[in-house]
C-alpha cells in the first residue's frame, strides 16, 4: 500500500487570480478558476484555495522552474513578471544562477538556471523545495514510496520513479512554525476502501492524527514529522484532472 501525490494546496487571497498566474506561467489552464495541472508524469495539481491563514514568513514550500537555455530561463522571468510577479531579494548573491521572484500574493519561486545538473532529469517545474528535516524527508519516501534521490548532510529529496518534479528539504536549522503552514499536500491511497488502512500505515510511519479544524473539508487532516499538515483523500475526491 502507498499514497499517491494528488496536489499541492496554497491558500489565496484571490484564488481566481492567483490560479490564472499559475496557468499562464506554466503553460496550462485552469479548471473552474481553482486548479492548476503541474508538471509531467507522474501529474498533479495545483488547487488555489479561499485562504484562511496570513504569511508571517517564508513558506515552508516554494517552487523550482527549469530552463534548458539562458534565453528560455529570461523568457520565464519576463512571462511571469508580465503576468504579475516581482523580483525578490532573499540575499542571493550575484553569482548563483537562479532568479528568485514572488508571485502576485509573495509567495517565492525561483526560475532555475540552464545546465542545473541536480534539476536535469525533471519537468519546467522541476521541484518542491522545501524547509524541513532529514526526518521528514525519509517520511515522505516512504509514504510516497518514491527513492532517495540525494540523502546528504542532512538534505534529502525524492522523486517518483516515473519521472517528474523532485521534492527536497533543506535539513536543519528548521524555521520555526508559526501557524498553519500556507501550502500543504493532498494524498489518497489508491483505492476508497484503503483509506482508513492507509491513514493508519503514515500513523505508524510518524504522522500525526490533527483535528478536524486542521483540515479543509475535504480528507483526514495529519502532519507529517516536522508538524506539516497534509491531507489524506478518498481517491477522486482530492482534484479535478485539467485538459492538456
């Protein structure tokens, strides 16, 4: 038994509007304004929702876009600039490759450089980068049953089998939480009769059972090691699948 990756969650301000910089960046439409199809096999989602949280901070997640060339690394900072993004400074230096830019609510993507070696074998959205343990890395390998792709000093990251974007931590310090976490991830097991077995295998890989304000209405409210919340859905309830 596994979980699969449905989707990634941020709350919004405007879900309309911040779904419509999403599509338009990555290439993709929306389905009733809220969902954004991300990446390559294997997919998922990005679901926009009526936010209830405020920034005080960083994310916990961001996102990492690829380029194949200088020219179409420039081409994704000037669509999504055009689109509403804005440069930000989070003290890179000039010599590290990356563009870093906030999309129209501040959350931070980076727009990664040409012949990045760690990025080379994923989609344009190349990664969720992510705060977080070791701990919670192996987690997330297990309950994805995706491998370690890099397990070093602390940081990890996975990728699915398939192919697809990465998702990685950064390992220690950690920032402190304050609140629920802007961005969280939706998983489903694979059939609705493995739900609740499913929700007891993550219990016993280190999750956390949350209570039911945690949650969005829609799944099993738990945290993962590091205290993130994450949802755990019925299979076809999580997200609507976009046209390509």
């Amino acid at each position: 038994m596994t979980s699969n990756l449905i989707e990634l969650c941020i709350d919004a301000d405007d879900p309309v509007r911040l779904a419509a910089f999403w599509a338009g960046l990555v290439g993709r439409e929306t389905d009733a304004h809220d969902v954004v199809l991300a990446g390559e096999e294997p997919a998922f989602a990005i679901r926009f929702l009526l936010g209830r949280e405020r920034r005080t901070g960083p994310n916990q997640i961001h996102l990492h876009l690829t380029s194949t060339t200088p020219e179409q690394q420039q081409s994704t900072v000037d669509r999504a600039l055009r689109l509403g993004a804005r440069h930000l400074d989070v003290g890179q230096t000039p010599e590290e490759g990356h563009i870093v830019l906030a999309d129209p609510e501040g959350n931070e993507l980076c727009v990664i450089e040409a012949g990045n070696t760690f990025l080379a074998d994923t989609a344009f959205l190349g990664e969720l980068a992510c705060d977080g343990t070791r701990e919670v890395g192996l987690f997330w390998s297990l309950a994805l049953d995706w491998p370690l792709v890099w397990d070093h000093d602390g940081e990890t990251a996975i990728q699915s089998p398939r192919g697809g974007a990465k998702i990685a931590w950064g390992g220690p310090p950690v920032r402190p939480r304050s609140g629920r976490n802007v961005m969280h991830l939706h998983v489903t097991p694979t059939t609705r009769d493995d739900l609740d077995a499913e929700v007891e295998r993550l219990l016993s890989l280190g999750a956390t059972r949350l209570d039911a304000g945690h949650g969005d209405a829609c799944g099993v409210p738990l945290a993962d090691p590091d205290g993130n919340e994450f949802c755990v859905m019925e299979p076809r309830e999580g997200t609507r699948r976009l046209r390509r």
